[in-house]
C-alpha cells in the first residue's frame, strides 16, 4: 500500500478568519477528492491548536491541515494523477491555497511504519473514540545526517523512546520518500518535508500531562541529535482533528 501526503495552508484572505476559509475549502475538497478513482482511503488533519514551545495554544498553526491518502500501489497513484478528477481536485487546491508558501502544490510519498498499535484509527472504518487527542509534528532531519542513517536513527532510537511515553496510544512514523507536484512530477531537491509522525491520546489533557514524564523530556532532548531543531516550525506541531474522507466499504 502506497502513502501520499500533502500540507495545505490557505490564502489569508482579507476580512476573513481561519474558520471561515476552513468552511470555503473544506466541504468541496473533501467531495473532490473522494471523486479521484482509484482511492483507497483518505484522511484530512486538520490543525486546532499549536502543541508545544512558546506558542502553545497561543499562536495560530503554520498549516490548516495534513491531508494523507492511500493508493493500491504506485501505478494506481499515476492513473488517478491523470485523471479529470485529480486536476480538478489539483485546481481548487491552488485556488485555496497562498500562492508565495513554498510548499504549495507539493505532495510526498511516505512509508509509514506502525510503531503502536492501540486506539486511534486502524483500517476498515474503525472509527476515533469521542474526545481522544491527537498530535501531529511535522520533522526535517539535520543536513549532516544521510536520509537513509536519519531514518534508521528516527525508528530505532528516536522511536523506542516515544514508546516509552505510556500516554501514547497509537503511534505512526511517516518517513517522506519521494516529492511530487500536484500534476505528478517529480520534485528533486525540493522535499517539503522529512517526515511526520501521528501519535493518538485519549484526551487533551492526558496529552499535556504527558509533556512532563521523563520519557517526554528524554524524547525532547534526543531531537537534536536527529532533527533541524531550528527547520521545524512550532506551527507544524500540532493538535489536529483527523477525518475519515473515504474509505473501502
């Protein structure tokens, strides 16, 4: 099974808030992309709340969202980017979308690896339960470090320490593979990001309780051994609220 995922951020229009561009572009996206054939499964998470630093619960998220999808296998993924559907899909995300943010209209093959299995939204319509909390971050390595050696050090390392944080659920890596536009080129040298990871909790406020463990502060302080601590946004760290947007019946 194929992953691609996208970050959106919407065009600030004047005289408008954050919901109600939320409440222009969500409705139709979601019914666009449900259109595109050959999908197997498509979430979108949408940013509520900035998770961690100084901005936490302050300031505004730098994305409105993390819209992933699922696809048989790559040749599925190249039939449905042909497709009438996905360039009208593709068009109104430029229509929504900033037009100056230099991750627009880029997409990333990721491989995901389940490193928690438990509550949180396994396949085949297994829906979130009421009032759980999840957290998104997106991550980019450190320039010194081969992508191959990061990613290595990400799920053996990294990884084992986050599964040492008993609040912790349901926990997925997404390790970025290749960039792609929106039309289906490839983007070489252009990676929006290194990867992201979804860790599921059972509320918000076990969530923030688990900021002081000593298996949080030990995954805090084990990041710059991995990542570019001064690449990663405190607004792609966020609390999100995922939707199912399509799934297998």
């Amino acid at each position: 099974m194929l992953k691609v995922a996208w970050l959106v951020r919407l065009s600030h229009e004047h005289g408008t808030c954050r919901d109600e561009r939320w409440d222009r572009y969500a409705p139709a996206h979601a019914r666009l992309l449900a259109a595109v054939p050959g999908l197997e499964r498509a979430t979108e998470n949408r940013t509520l709340a900035i998770a961690e630093g100084p901005q936490a619960g302050i300031g505004e998220p730098t994305i409105d969202s993390i819209v992933c999808t699922w696809w048989a296998d790559r040749a599925a993924l190249e039939r449905a980017l042909a497709a009438p559907q996905w360039q009208a899909l593709s068009a109104h995300a430029r229509a929504c979308s900033g037009g100056d943010w230099p991750h627009g209209g880029a997409a990333m093959e990721v491989e995901e690896r389940t490193m928690r299995l438990g509550a949180g939204t396994p396949w085949r319509g297994a829906a979130v339960p009421a009032g759980m909390c999840k957290h998104v971050g997106v991550l980019h390595y450190r320039p010194d470090m081969a992508r191959e050696d990061a990613s290595a050090y990400w799920t053996r390392e990294h990884g084992r320490i986050a599964l040492e944080i008993p609040e912790i659920l349901y926990y997925v890596q997404d390790h970025a593979r290749r960039a792609l536009s929106f039309d289906g080129a490839p983007l070489d040298g252009r990676v929006p990001f290194d990867g992201f990871s979804e860790a599921w909790f059972s509320d918000r406020e076990t969530f923030e309780r688990s900021h002081a463990s000593p298996a949080w502060l030990r995954l805090q302080a084990d990041s710059p051994n991995l990542f570019d601590v001064e690449a990663i946004e405190s607004g792609v760290n966020c609390v999100v609220a995922e939707r199912v947007l399509s799934e297998p019946a």
